[in-house]
C-alpha cells in the first residue's frame, strides 16, 4: 500500500494538473522541454531495439510523449502514476497506451515486462528515506527484462558553484512565492523544495543504481547543469 506521504503527494498534484506542465515550461524557462526530449534521444541510443516501455510517475504523460517521438509509433507504451487526475489527462493524449495507478514500488506488471522503463522528475520524491528509494529502484529492476535499460531524469546539483548558488536562490524563492498564492499547499510546496535541493548529485546517483543492482551506469548533465540524465542496465543474467 501506498504510504502516507505517497498519497499526500499524489493529492498535491491532483490539485494542479491541469495546469502542471505549463506551470513547469514556465518555471523553467522552457528548459523541461529540451531536458526532456535530451533524454528521450538517450533512451533511444542506450535502447534502440525496445518494443515495450514504461514510464513510472508519468503524470500527465509528457515524457511518454516524447518516447513517442523519439521511438515512433511501433514503441508500446505503458505509464504508472499514483494521480488519478494527472492519469485522467494522460489517458487523453496518449490513446492507445496502458495506463495504471499504483504506485512506484507497487507495480502491478509481471517480472521481465518491459524493455525500458523511465523516470522523470520524480526519483527525488520518491526519494523520502533510503528504504522507499531502494524499494522503488529494486521493482524498475524487476519488470525490466534482462539486460533492458533504466533511464532517469531529474534535477541535479550543478557542478558549477555560483550556478548551485543561484539555483538555490531561485527554488526558493519561486515555492516560497507558490506557497504565498496556495497556502493550503504550503507543506507540499516545501517538500518539493526540499527535494529538489536536497537530491543527489549526479556521481551520488550513479552509485545508488549501482549499489541497486544496476550494471553500466553511466550519466550526463544536461545544460545549464540542473538537470542530469543517468542509464543503467539489468543485468543479462
């Protein structure tokens, strides 16, 4: 089951989907959409051959999209999110596709199932204690088929100091002007903001998917260094 937090998060965002990507390509000055479709084309190098996908926290199925995009439209897709409204939205752009609400370490496929399964923005909520995370990490590895790839995308530290400085500045000040507009949402917003600062940097992640069970981890930050992309693979046996 679900924990608390897990539900209390899913319950944020059933709150803002409607407006949660174009308050991201906002916030980000439109840099989700290139991180995004950066980290769709790593998938495709690191699996081309991939018939089956999942992509875990799919929200409103942004990142499924640019699978979509990179792939064609021989790439089955699937999508897991524990937001019952963000999933609503998703099933509308992406006809076609398997869509299931559960959560990240309570996936409801069969072991082997999938050629590559994505992340996006999401680990570092995921990532409220060290169980939660291997949990998690432990089931991407289960319904990968041997030798398929994991790929994540998220937020990072940036290696540069003085952009680490400004990025700080700049998260804080924007959830802190959030949670003035939505004060209902306030511990939400903070959670967030504690997660996005709070999350490994890239070298740290690497080693957590190693330390998984991951082999070939390997990783790049994408520009400015905010955001990082990171492979790895089930072992083939």
């Amino acid at each position: 089951m679900p924990s608390e937090k897990e539900l209390a998060i899913a319950g944020f965002y059933d709150g803002i989907f409607l407006f949660y990507g174009k308050a991201n390509t906002f916030l980000t000055f439109g840099l989700d959409l290139y991180w995004r479709r950066s980290a769709a084309r790593a998938a495709l190098k690191a699996a081309p051959g991939a018939r089956r996908a999942l992509d875990v926290c799919c929200g409103t199925g942004d990142f499924m999209l640019e699978l979509r995009r990179a792939f064609g439209p021989s790439l089955e897709l699937a999508g897991a999110d524990l937001s019952e409204a963000m999933l609503s939205l998703a099933r509308e752009r992406l006809p076609g596709a398997e869509f299931s609400r559960c959560g990240a370490s309570e996936l409801p496929f069969p072991d082997n199932s999938f050629d590559l399964v994505t992340i996006s923005f999401a680990t570092r909520n995921i990532n409220t204690d060290g169980p939660a995370l291997r949990a998690a990490l432990a089931e991407f590895r289960r319904v990968l088929k041997p030798g398929g790839v994991f790929l994540n995308l998220e937020t990072t530290r940036p290696a540069n100091p003085l952009l680490w400085t400004l990025m700080k500045i700049y998260v804080r000040a924007v959830i802190g002007a959030l949670a003035l507009v939505s004060p209902k949402s306030r511990g939400s917003y903070a959670f967030l903001k504690n997660t996005i600062l709070g999350f490994f940097t890239a070298g740290e992640l690497a080693l957590v998917l190693a330390e998984a069970g991951f082999t070939d981890v390997g990783y790049g930050a994408l520009f400015p260094g905010a955001a990082a992309v990171h492979t790895a693979r089930k072992p083939a046996f």
